[in-house]
C-alpha cells in the first residue's frame, strides 16, 4: 500500500499499481489560485496566505474507492484538524531531528 503526495496518482499509475494505492494527499493548486485571485483583487490584505485543511487546499483522494467506507471517520478527524481540536506534529516522533529544527525553534 502506498499515499501518494502533492498530486492525484491514482488515475497516472500502471493499472498493475492501482491496486496498491489507497491514497493521495492533494495539494489543491486551483484553491491556491483562487485564494491568492481574491486576496489580490478582493480584499487586498496582503497577508500571507496559508494553504490547508481548512480552506481546502489539503485534502485526500477518493479514487480508486478503498477507502470509502472510512470517508466519514476521515472528515471527522479532518474537521478536527481544521477546528484545532487535534495538532498534528510538523515531525514525526519517529524521524531523528534535521538541522532545520535545530535552527529553527
């Protein structure tokens, strides 16, 4: 099984694969687009914008239909995600430090 990053693989990968792609985590470009389009010509704050679950911009894949029947449970922790209710670590525990980190507080 494999989670694909940044793009939809799915549909691009050898048929042989399919089989073995539960997912993507999409990065949604269009949304960017739009948000940076509206800040520029709309609101005109200039701020950063942050790309993320919460607009939209992060989202997961449905294709390929395995993981369906766990939509509900995912949106659910989605929406957490995107209320504040759960954090998740910007490192994985498991991945030994960077040099960034120790740089970076």
């Amino acid at each position: 099984m494999t989670v694909e990053q940044q793009s939809e693989f799915f549909p691009e990968s050898p048929p042989r694969w399919q089989g073995h792609i539960l997912t993507s985590i999409l990065e949604r470009w269009d949304i960017a687009v739009e948000l940076v389009i509206r800040d520029f010509f709309f609101e005109g704050t200039g701020d950063p914008i942050v790309l993320n679950i919460e607009n939209g911009a992060i989202d997961f894949s449905r294709s390929g239909g395995y993981l369906d029947h766990l939509v509900p449970s995912l949106d659910a922790v989605k929406h957490e995600v995107a209320s504040g209710v759960v954090v998740p670590d910007a490192v994985p525990a498991w991945q030994p430090p960077t040099l960034v980190e120790f740089l970076v507080p």
